[in-house]
C-alpha cells in the first residue's frame, strides 16, 4: 500500500505587530496585523467576518488591497490577498499597489 501525501508550501511569514485598517461593505475599522506573508495576512480584530467575506485591507502606508477571509478563529482571522506583495525583511511592502483598473480587472477572475 503506498500512501501519498500532497504537502502545500505556504509562503515564509513575518511575525509583526502593526496597525492596520479592514473596509468591508460600508464599515471601517482598525485591526492589529499578526503576521503577514506575500499572500496574506492574519489579522486580530474585535468585529466578526465571515469566511469567504471580500475586505479591504490598508497597512505601512499602501494602496488598500482587496482580500478574501479565508479562516476565522476567536477574535483571528487568515485573509487571502488578491495578488500577492512584495514585503522587505521586516515585513513592510515594499511596492506600490496595481492601480485601481487593473485591481478591478485581476480580482473578478481571482474570487472564487
């Protein structure tokens, strides 16, 4: 009997501590972001989403990048982003956002 095992690599992840913002339908709030990689990020915030909920995600200054939560734990939630980012060593994006047209465009055939 052979057992095979499909392992998915995530992306290295920076472990910080930083402020952010998260816009969903027609609230704004703060959240503190625990870590965050290339793809996503986790977040810890006192407002409740629900899986597959569509955010906005703002931190270190950047254009809001459109998101997906993808996993929800207590007051921790694992959101996917729509493309992914460039971070430096310390977990700050280094790159400016795709402007707006090309954002709209790239996320219809992401959302799943």
């Amino acid at each position: 009997m052979t057992i095979v095992s499909e392992v998915v690599k995530r992306d290295a992840r920076a472990k910080i501590l930083r402020a952010g913002v998260v816009r969903s339908g027609s609230f704004e709030r703060k959240v503190i972001i625990r870590d965050v990689s290339e793809s996503g990020a986790m977040i810890q915030s006192d407002v409740e989403f629900e899986k597959d909920e569509e955010v906005w995600l703002e931190f270190s200054g950047m254009t809001p990048i459109r998101s997906i939560v993808r996993w929800a734990s207590d007051n921790r939630y694992g959101i996917q982003f729509e493309r992914r980012i460039e971070l430096d060593k310390h977990g700050k994006p280094v790159a400016a956002s795709l402007n707006t047209e090309t954002r709209e465009k790239s996320f219809v055939s992401w959302k799943r």
